[in-house]
C-alpha cells in the first residue's frame, strides 16, 4: 500500500505507511510530521483500521502504589524532593490495599491494571513485595503493569515470573532534550531498563511527554528512539504536560492540540501494532481534540480520577464521550479484536 492516495502526499514521502520497520530516520519522522493534516490523519486512520478495531479502545487503571519522596529531578513530576509541590510523602501500599484498587478497576471496566512506584530504581528489598502485588492482580483477571524506576536484568526476570506483563519506562523526550529534563538520570540509564525489560520477556511501555518546550524535531527523535527497539513497545503512551506548580515546568505555555494529535497520528504510522496510549492531560482537553486522537490511532485511555497524582478525565465524562463516538471498551484481560478488512 502506497502511504497516500494523491500526487501531493507521495511526493512529500514516499515510505509506505504500515510497514513494520526499525531504521526509520529522523527526517522521514519528520516528514511525516510536516504532512497537510488531512493526509497525515488519513494514513494515520489507515494504519489503525488495518490493524486495529477503530471503534474499541483498551481501559487502564494507574495506581500510585508509593507516593512521593523520589530523589529523581524530573522537571515535570510532583514527586521530586527536589521541588515544594505540597505532596505528602507515603510509604508502600499494602497488597491488600492494592487489590481492592485492583478489583475496583476491574468492575469499571478497566482490562490492565497498572502499579507506579516513586523512586529513583526498585531495591531488592521491595522486590518480593512487588512480585506479590503482581501476582494477586494478575490473579484477578487483569493484564498487569509496573512503573518503577530503573531495574535489573534479575529483578526483571523476577517480575516477568510473578506475571507482569507490560513495564512502563517512559524515554520521556529526544536525546537531545533529555538534559534540560533530567539530570539525576541519563538517556542510556531508561534504554538500560527497558533492554532488560525486553530481555525477561515482559512487553514494553514505554512512551514520552511532549508540551515541554521541545521541538517538533525533539518529537521527533523520542519517536525515533521507540521506533528503532526491536521488537517495537507493544505500548506507547503519549502524555500532554500536565504543568504542577512548584516544579520547574509549572506555566510552561500550552502545546498546540493539532501538534498532540500530529504526534499520536505519527506514533500510530511508525509503530502499528502498538497500543497508542492517550495519557495525562486528557482532563484538560476538549471532546472534539480527543476524538481526533481516537481517529489518529490511540486506542488505549486511562479510566480513573487520577493519574498517580495528576488529575484524569472524570469517568462520567469519559462514558458520555465514548458514547457519542460508539467507542466501546474491550473486556479485561481481552486481546484486540483486529479489524477485517
């Protein structure tokens, strides 16, 4: 299949859109960015249908399992000790506690339950906790997710045995704007974890936050990173800033929503088999700006209140949404029904 109908769109890229690939460079990513809308958002859609039932998207539930005190200095997080944000420290959740969340998450509809831990790398001390909250969700039904920081090739082959099935380690943004991010942390570190990730056997999570002050060509590169992984992250969030006073972020000026939509719509053409997660920031997005992500290729939603600790999208605006665009959601622990035709 050709990457679009018309003389205009082949002219500006030639690359067939749905081929599975890992040596995409940046100006073709790039390229793809600079596409008229209309053409982009159509081989966008195209990819999706391909692959994809258009109108089901998966739930997930993400848990904050231990709160606050991170020692990391990412510019975006509430968490940092580094920063005044008012957030309370607290120790780990109790498995108990985290099933009845588990559970709660389930009977709303959500199909993966995700776990997030605030601290720099999981010790071997709170491994065995971790596996036990593992296995007790997946015991109910659920797919399970863990976000924990860095992580060894032998704590990864521990939790891949629990049954976690996705590990969420965000690239966060490109190489090159990395620093001006994080500093208590490198690029290499996040493509250390996710490589042992990969290596246990357990899918990858693993996405970015744009509306930082990056580039589009920074956009570009943190969508190079994921794309070039082999296999590709079976799940690729894309977060809007959510800017929480206090930290080094808070009043970065609003990423334009047609830029946020580009963004998923090349995330959807690089990586087709992906789960193309609409993360944080949906809380302050219009029903109209959500619905062309949804047609761009995301096909995976956060359910819940909250995200950790930043606001989500009321679950009774998330229902009347979904309705009005016939989106259903899939059943937990369901695979995909992939689209005929």
């Amino acid at each position: 299949m050709t990457a679009l109908s018309g003389n205009t769109a082949e002219r500006k890229t030639p690359t067939l859109f749905g081929a599975i690939r890992h040596d995409w460079t940046r100006a073709e990513i790039e390229a793809l960015f600079a596409l008229p809308f209309a053409d982009l958002l159509y081989g966008a859609h195209t990819v999706h249908r391909r692959h994809f039932d258009p109108n089901q998207i998966q739930a997930s539930t993400l848990l904050s399992i231990k709160t606050g005190g991170c020692s990391e200095d990412c510019g975006y997080c509430a968490q940092s000790i580094h920063y005044k944000t008012g957030l309370a420290r607290e120790p780990l959740m109790s498995i108990e506690d985290v099933v009845a969340a588990a559970k709660r998450a389930k009977e709303n509809g959500a199909g993966r339950f995700c776990m997030g831990a605030a601290w720099r790398s999981l010790s071997d001390h709170n491994t065995d906790r971790i596996c036990a909250m593992v296995a007790a969700v997946k015991g109910l039904g659920l797919e399970t997710c863990a976000t924990l920081g860095m992580i060894t090739d032998a704590q990864a082959a521990r939790l891949k045995t629990a049954g976690l099935d996705y590990y969420n380690h965000n690239v966060d943004t490109s190489e090159e704007y990395y620093t001006k991010i994080i500093t208590t942390r490198t690029y290499q570190d996040r493509l250390d974890t996710l490589a042992h990730v990969q290596e246990a056997g357990i899918k990858v999570c693993s996405g970015g936050i744009i509306g930082m002050g990056e580039s589009r060509a920074d956009r570009a590169g943190m969508l190079l990173t994921l794309v070039n992984l082999n296999p590709h992250p079976e799940s690729v969030p894309i977060n809007m800033l959510v800017p929480i006073e206090g930290t080094p972020l808070e009043g970065t000026a609003r990423l334009d929503g047609l830029e946020f939509v580009r963004t998923i719509a090349v995330a959807r053409i690089l990586m087709p088999n992906a789960f193309v997660r609409l993360s944080a920031g949906r809380e302050s997005m219009s029903d109209e700006m959500q619905a062309l992500c949804f047609f761009a290729g995301a096909n995976s939603a956060f359910i819940g209140d909250k995200l950790l600790t930043a606001p989500n999208a009321e679950p009774s605006a998330d229902a009347r949404l979904f309705a009005r665009l016939g989106i259903s959601i899939m059943p937990p622990a369901c695979e995909p029904e992939r689209a005929r035709g």
